[in-house]
C-alpha cells in the first residue's frame, strides 16, 4: 500500500494519541500532532502571546501559530496521520490547500466517557506513550513510576476542551462528510476493536483510490 494520508478527527480523548501510534508502527507514515509540537514549545514567544495561555484555559492557540507547524511537518512527510489538526473551518480550509487528503476517521465517543478518559490519562514524558489509570496502566514499574498528568487534564479544563471542540471542531464532521472523506469509527470499544475497525477503513479507502 502506498504511503496514507490519514486524518484523525474526535473530541480531545477519543483516542487519536492511541491510535496513531498503531497507525505508525503499521504503516511507517510521519505522525503530525499539534498538541505535542505546542507542549514541546510551549513558553515560545508569538505575536499572539505563547501557546501555554491558551493550552492551560483549554483555548485553541491561534491559527497561524498551528497552520505554521502543520506545513513545516507536511513538507517532510510522505504518508502522514494528522492528530489534533484541523480544529476549526479555517484550519481544514488552510489544510484543503496543502495536502490531499485519504480518509478522515472519525473517533465516536460519548461525554462522560470521554470525560473519564482525559481526567484519567497519565503521560509517559520519556516515550509520549499515553496510559490510563483504570484502563491501561504499564506493567513496567519503572515506567508506571514516572508517569505525569498533563496540565489540561483536570476536570475543569476537560469540560472546557469539550465545549470548545463542539463550538469549533465538531462542525469539520460534515465538511468531510460532504467531501466523501469521512469514515465514523465506534471509538466506545477496546482500543484493539478500535484499530481493527480503523485498519479496515483505511484500507479499503486506500485500495479504491488506487
Ligand atoms: P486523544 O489523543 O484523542 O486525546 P488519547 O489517545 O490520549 O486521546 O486517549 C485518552 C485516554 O484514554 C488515554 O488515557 C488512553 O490511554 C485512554 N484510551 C484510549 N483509547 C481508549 C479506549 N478505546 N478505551 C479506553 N480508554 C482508551
Ligand atoms: P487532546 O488530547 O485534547 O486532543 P491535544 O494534545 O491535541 O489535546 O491539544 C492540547 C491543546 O493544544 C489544545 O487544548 C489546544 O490548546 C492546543 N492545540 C492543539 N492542536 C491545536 C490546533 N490544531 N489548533 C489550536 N490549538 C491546538
């Protein structure tokens, strides 16, 4: 299969991290995430302030400081898994124009589990790799013992991030849908039948364009 394009689209938690890393390891495309280029580079100094104001109240930063990572990124890659971006019409329009895009996967998952999720998630700051306290804890002590949880992640800011993805990102769904691009994954299942689900669609849109 020649190197996808892959957008993941979903709410913060829905599992775009989780599965990209699947995504990755199978495919050996580039993995494009704003979220993790703005946390490296939090305290950078912009024309609008730095990216931490916005990140800690759950705000989008604003759009050329992510349009900017997102083509410096998309220069190098071949095959990509973008996580996190688009976030807004203005986004998906600047991304309309600098790349093609496969299949856009929609990750389905319901509030209050997502909810659960973010306020549960734990980071490893050596590998990125994301884990949860109920769901999916490593079994490497070592590693256990120096997971952090992000800033972001309390209830507060999670119910924040939530409203601020249904003003702004929730209405790129049917941008894509019109487009023909979008597939909607039931992401309310075991991350294994997620990626099973996912792998089938990314195949089969990458097998009718070719
Ligand atoms: P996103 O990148 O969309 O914000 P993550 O991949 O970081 O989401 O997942 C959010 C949290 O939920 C993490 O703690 C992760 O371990 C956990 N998680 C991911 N997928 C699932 C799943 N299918 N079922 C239960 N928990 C999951
Ligand atoms: P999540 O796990 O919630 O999907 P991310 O790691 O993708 O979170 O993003 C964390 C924060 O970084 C967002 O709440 C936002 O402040 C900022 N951010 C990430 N991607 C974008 C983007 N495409 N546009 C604007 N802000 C972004």
């Amino acid at each position: 299969m020649s190197n996808p394009r892959i957008l993941l689209l979903g709410p913060p938690g829905a599992g775009k991290g989780t599965q990209s890393k699947n995504i990755v390891d199978t495919y050996g495309v580039e993995h494009i995430t704003t979220g993790d280029a703005l946390r490296a580079n939090k305290d950078m100094e912009t024309e609008y302030g730095k990216p931490r104001e916005f990140m800690e109240a759950g705000d989008l930063v604003p759009d050329p400081v992510v349009n900017e990572i997102v083509t410096a990124a998309l220069a190098d890659a071949d095959g990509f898994v973008l996580d996190g971006y688009p976030r807004n019409m203005s986004q998906a329009e600047f991304l309309d124009e600098h790349a093609d895009l496969d299949i856009v996967a929609f990750l389905d998952v319901g509030r209050e589990e997502l909810i659960k999720r973010l306020t549960g998630r734990r980071v490893d700051p050596e590998t990125g790799d994301n884990y949860h306290v109920e769901y999916d804890m490593p079994e490497d002590d070592a590693i256990a013992d120096r997971l952090v949880q992000r800033d972001d992640d309390t209830e507060e800011t999670v119910r924040d991030r939530l409203d601020v993805y249904d003003e702004n990102t929730k209405p790129l769904i049917e941008f894509y849908e019109e487009r023909g691009l979008l597939e909607r994954i039931e992401g309310d299942q075991t991350p294994d039948e997620v990626w099973e689900d996912l792998r089938v669609a990314i195949e089969g849109a990458v097998a009718d364009d070719e």
